[in-house]
C-alpha cells in the first residue's frame, strides 16, 4: 500500500499507530461482469460512464463494493438508473450470466471463480478497487489459531493471485 487514495478508495495507513499491525494482502480492482455474449464483453476495457447504458444488479446499499461503486458515481457526476438489488452473490451471477444486466465485483473474485458465461471488463477513470488487508492489535495477545489463520489466509492469497496470474498470461 503506497498510501494514495483512489476514487472512493479509504487507504489503510502503514503503521495507524504502535498497537495496530496491518498485514497487506492485495490490492483489487473493480470490473464490470456481463453476460460472455454482450456486447461490452468483447471490450477489454471502457469508460466508467458507460454503465449508463446497462442495467446493473448491486449488493445492498451498506454493502462495501456498492459503497464504492456509488462514490465513484459521485465523482463522475453518474447516476445508475434504478440499479436491482440483492443481498446474495450467487443471484448476482445467475442474474448477469443470463444475459438480464450487468454486476461490478471484484477481478479476482471473477478470475477465481472462472464462471463460463460471464466476462470481466475493465473500468477505466475510474478504476474503482480497494486494499485488501489484516489488522490486529499488537498489545493484546495473539493466539496461536489466530496466527495460523492469518498465515493459510497469505498463502491462499497468494495461491489464487499466482492462479489468476497463469489463467490471464
């Protein structure tokens, strides 16, 4: 984390003070879900303003991906029109993959995921993403569980980037 901030993008600062450790995970990017077969599916890439012209399916407005999704909106002066929303990711999909709108979700949940009938295309000014980290507090006590925890959470990570970094390449 290089402590800039994006649009809609809260940073966690590298050191918040002495009893906070922020363990980065990855950084991650937002992309518009469309069904394989729709027409902005073979872009690699469009503008962020060009979500007027689909109808979106969001998570519940307390939701962390549409409280970025609405302030890069705000941003952009962007208003969607009348987006449907649900509270569970396999409707989102099952509602984008049938070719009924479009979903903005996270890259890697996409690449990890690999659904067959939906595509990710990249939101460009802007690219809405996020930090992804740990934080514990290093003047209480840290169980042993909680340590292999945080440590399988790393290699999963890292398992399903170096996944996603192969499927892409």
């Amino acid at each position: 984390m290089d402590g800039t901030m994006d649009v809609g993008v809260t940073t966690v600062p590298d050191h918040p003070d002495g009893s906070i450790a922020v363990v980065p995970l990855f950084h991650e990017e937002f992309v518009l879900a469309v069904c394989a077969d729709h027409p902005m599916a073979k872009a690699k890439a469009i503008p962020f303003d060009h979500l007027r012209q689909i109808r979106m399916f969001m998570f519940g407005a307390e939701h962390q991906i549409t409280k970025r999704i609405r302030a890069c909106c705000e941003a952009k002066g962007l208003v969607l029109d009348n987006p449907i929303v649900t509270s569970t990711l396999s409707t989102l999909l099952s509602l984008v993959g049938q070719g009924l709108g479009g979903a903005i979700l996270p890259r890697l949940l996409l690449e990890y995921m690999r659904p067959d009938n939906i595509a990710a295309v990249t939101l460009l000014d802007p690219t809405p993403s996020q930090d992804i980290c740990t934080l514990y507090r290093t003047d209480k006590y840290l169980s042993q569980a909680a340590r292999i925890f945080m440590d399988d959470l790393v290699s999963f990570v890292e398992s399903v980037k170096a996944q996603a970094a192969l499927s892409s390449g």
